[in-house]
C-alpha cells in the first residue's frame, strides 16, 4: 500500500511507462515515507473514444470532491 493506477490514452513506450512508475514510487516513498515494497504502480490503456464511459465519468466527474489534481476539461 499504497497502489497507484495510471490510466492513460494507448500509445506510449514501455521505456516512458516505466520512468513514470519510477518517479511515481519514488514521490510515494519520499513523501508519504514508504518502501519501495510497500509502492506498486499500474496502468490501463484506454482507448480515447472509451475515455468518457470508463475514465471521465467515473472516476473524474463522479469523484471531483476527491480530486487533489483535476484536469482543465469538463468533457472530452
């Protein structure tokens, strides 16, 4: 704990998701002061035309009370 899920459009290399796991692990453990065994990191490729039944709706727009970071769209 805790588990990060990156969901993002297809399309990027295996090389760009493994530095953003890299970085995500490392923010995790050096603010929230965990270990690198505690962190582990996901991601879900979404195809865009699916973005809004499977990403936007539900997890953006129904939890935007919950959002630290919310995105500069209302839809896509």
């Amino acid at each position: 704990m805790p588990h990060v899920v990156v969901k993002l459009w297809p399309g990027k290399s295996e090389q760009q998701k493994t530095r953003l796991a890299e970085a995500i692990t490392n923010d995790v453990m050096s603010i929230l002061r965990y270990g690198d065994e505690s962190v582990s990191v996901a991601f879900e490729e979404i195809r865009s035309k699916d973005w809004m039944e499977k990403v936007y709706e539900p997890d953006i727009k129904s939890k935007w009370d919950k959002l630290y970071k919310k995105p500069g769209y209302e839809s896509i």
